[in-house]
C-alpha cells in the first residue's frame, strides 16, 4: 500500500513538473515563428495592400518640383512632382506582430463565392474611367514664383494626367495660359495673352500691326483638338480674326477684320480644304478681290494680251489643289500652312480673240476637257465652225463655213468619231463630196487631202 502511494505521488510530482515547462516550450516555439510572420506582413505591405499608410508618407509637391521653361503649356504627365513612397515607413512591427494571421485551416475552410456571387462582384468593380483623387500640382520659376499651376489625377495603371484647371504664369504673377483638361485632353474653352506681338509671327502682320498688345487668343476644344471658334483681339475687345473648327480642322467661315471694324477677309473651309467664295476689302469697304475656290482649287480667271494690248485670250482656270501641309496650333501660335499638288486645268467659259479684236472662238471646258458647245470664226467675222464635245470627246452635228459665208462641211461624230453621211460644199455652194462612214470602228477612209477633226480642210476643187 505504501508503495502504490509512493507510486502515486511520483506521478503526481512528474506532471506538475511538465506543467510549469510548458509555457516556456511554447514561449520558445513563438518566437521561432516570429521572423516567418514578419517576412509575410512585409510581402503584404510591399504589395500595397496596406494603402491607408501610403497617404502618410506623400511628398509636398511644391517641394521637389522642377519648373518646366516658360511657356510650354504641354506636361509630362508623369511629372507629378511626387517622390516615391517606402510603404514600410512609419510601420509599428509590434502592434502588426500583435495579432497573429488566420491559420491555414480556417483559410482552407472558408467558404467560396459560388457562380453568382462571382458575377455579381465582377459587375461591381470600379469604372476605369472614374476620377480619382483630384490633385493640385505647383511648379516655380527659379526666382521661387509661381509658374504653373495645375489639376492632376491617375488614371487607370496609376500614371499621374493633366485633369482638372491649368494655369501658367509669368514672373510678374499674370496669367499667361489658362484652360482645362479632362483625362489628359484639353476640352472647353482656352485662353492665351500675347503681350509681345513678336511671339507670333502673323501678329506682326495686317491687321494685328495696327493695334495696342496684348492680344488675346481664345478657342474651344474638345478631345484635345481645335472644334467651336479660335478668336483673336486686343486688350479693347475688338476682334481682328476669327476660324471655325470641327475636330481640329478648319470648318466653316473664317473672317478678318480691320482695327476699324471693316471686313478685312472672308473665306469659307469644308473639312480643312478652301471651297467657297475669298472676298477681300480695302479699309475702306471697297471689294478687291473675289476669288472662287472648289474642294481646295481656286478658280481664277486667266488672260493674256497682244503686244498691241488687244486681249488674245481669257478664261477659267483651276489651279492646283492646295492640300494641308501643316494644321494650324494653337498652343504655338501658327497658323496652317498648304501647299499646291497637281497641274492647273482649263476650267469654264473660254474666249479667244485675233488681234484685230474680232471673236476667235467661245467654249467651256471642265478639268481641262472641251464640254459642249465651241464656235470659231474666220477673222471677217463669218463663223467658221460650230462643234460640241462631250467631256473631250467630238459628239452631235459639226458644221464648217467658208469665209464667204457658204456653208463647207457638214457631219456628225458620235464617241469621237465620224458617222453618217459626210457632205464637202465648194465657195459657191456645189457638192465636192459626198463619204459615207459606218458604225464607229468601220471607217471608210476619208480623201487623203482631207483631215477629220476641229479643223478639217476642204478637199481639193
């Protein structure tokens, strides 16, 4: 009996001893584990996913912003004047390491999201169009004065835009540039001064020359290009110029004006090509030009003289296209420059005369190809020929005169070529000839002294 009591009490005394280890076995464990836990809460933090903390550790952007030089309205979206932040900074590791992760188990255990429930999270899911957190971004000159002022935001992937007011400033604190962008694009309206008319090159010209700087210049945007009106006037309010834009190309009318208000210029622009009627005043009002322009040709009229001063001929002529080499831009002030593509061509009413001033011929051409009625005379007066055409080629009656009056040939050509009955007429009006042509490509061959065209000759008596 005393032994199983002995017995008993060894027991007793073994287990109370493994019971005040144990703590310490367990302490000892914990810390082991420790270092495990805090490499994962820095992978943790590293993948931002604690983002309250970043907000704690952004640099002022007036401190380390650079200047960009003056007046260059166009940021670097990037140069957000933002350092990049340590997302370990001011990180408490005790109270972090204070309360341990779920184990695995109760990660493994968790429910997941059935079909559903999937679809409905994705539905919600924020629009990678929606503004972020609006921020305002200042940049000094060396001197420590305001340059540019500015709206910035993230978009999607993080990158800092334009979004929001822009402002530019010169050193004295007076508004150089002013509008607004919208994810990056200019939009609304933009104002511009020139208070040195030679910062613009068309400000040294009529009629900005004759007024007081400084200019302001003022268009409409959307999308990041040029869609309303561009206006320039002075320091008064008087309006020297005036475009139309739809989405960054001339569009519609464009006018000019004298610093006395007379209209200086009117054109009119279809999709960034001239088409329509150039008017030009004098000062006064007086017209001195009006020049008609088609999909971006001019129309103008041709003339050239005798050395007697007698005209030889005039008509209409289309130039060649003026097509865009450079659109206008409005950030730098230039305007659009064309250049001409293509040959000039015979186009409209035509009159040539000899030099005695007695009618030559009369017809219409279009792009350079006789289209209908021609007549030539003999230089008596008397009509020579009356043909037609039709876009270049000889078609209808064609009828030939002598001098005297009497009629000296007479048929028809049909796509350019002669058909029918042909008659030859001497100058006292007798039958010469008679040929008879077949269809179009079974021509009977005419005299050998006699030429089918414009200007055929009679045959020999």
């Amino acid at each position: 009996m005393l032994q199983i009591r002995i017995h008993l009490i060894w027991i007793t005394l073994v287990s109370l001893a493994g019971i005040c280890l144990a703590p310490t076995s367990a302490s000892a464990q914990l810390e082991l584990d420790l270092p495990d836990y805090a490499a994962d809460l820095e992978d943790d933090l590293s993948d931002g996913l604690s983002s309250e903390l970043l907000d704690d550790n952004l640099v002022d952007a007036d401190e380390d912003t650079e200047p960009l030089p003056s007046g260059n309205p166009q940021l670097d979206p990037g140069d957000s004047g933002f350092s990049e932040p340590d997302p370990l900074d001011n990180v408490d590791d005790e109270r972090l390491l204070s309360d341990p992760p779920p184990s695995n188990r109760v990660l493994n255990d968790a429910p997941s999201l059935d079909s559903s429930m999937q679809d409905e999270v994705t539905e919600q899911l924020p629009d990678t169009n929606a503004v972020a957190e609006v921020e305002t971004i200042k940049q000094n000159y060396p001197s420590g004065r305001l340059h540019i002022q500015r709206q910035v935001t993230q978009d999607e992937h993080q990158n800092y835009i334009n979004h929001g007011t822009w402002k530019e400033f010169d050193e004295q604190g007076n508004v150089l540039i002013e509008g607004e962008y919208r994810f990056g694009q200019r939009v609304g309206k933009w104002i511009r001064w020139y208070d040195d008319p030679g910062q613009v090159k068309f400000l040294t010209y009529a009629p900005f020359n004759q007024s007081t700087r400084p200019f302001k210049s003022e268009a409409e945007f959307v999308d990041d290009k040029l869609d309303g009106t561009w206006t320039i006037m002075d320091e008064d309010g008087r309006v020297f110029a005036e475009w139309s834009f739809a989405a960054g190309r001339r569009h519609g009318k464009s006018t000019w004006w004298y610093a006395n208000n007379q209209s200086m210029r009117e054109i009119t622009y279809r999709d960034g090509v001239l088409d329509g009627t150039l008017k030009e005043w004098d000062a006064n009002g007086t017209p001195v030009t009006e020049v008609e322009y088609k999909d971006g040709r001019r129309l103008e009229k041709t003339q050239e003289s005798y050395s007697s001063g007698q005209t030889r001929y005039e008509g209409w002529t289309l130039r060649a296209r003026l097509v865009l080499k450079e659109p206008d831009d409005w950030e730098q002030g230039t305007l659009a420059q064309y250049t001409r593509e293509g040959k000039d061509q015979r186009h409209g009413d035509w009159v040539a005369w000899f030099d005695n001033g007695q009618k030559k011929l009369a017809g219409s051409y279009e792009f350079d190809q006789p289209h209908g009625k021609f007549t030539w005379w003999h230089e008596n007066g008397q009509k020579s020929l009356d043909a037609e055409y039709q876009v270049g080629k000889k078609s209808g009656l064609w009828t030939w005169w002598h001098k005297n009056g009497m009629k000296s040939i007479q048929g028809e050509y049909i796509a350019d070529a002669p058909a029918g009955q042909w008659i030859w007429w001497k100058e006292d009006g007798k039958v010469a000839q008679r040929i008879d042509f077949r269809m179009p490509g079974q021509l009977t061959p005419p005299p050998a002294n006699t030429v089918i065209g414009p200007y055929l000759t009679r045959p020999a008596n």
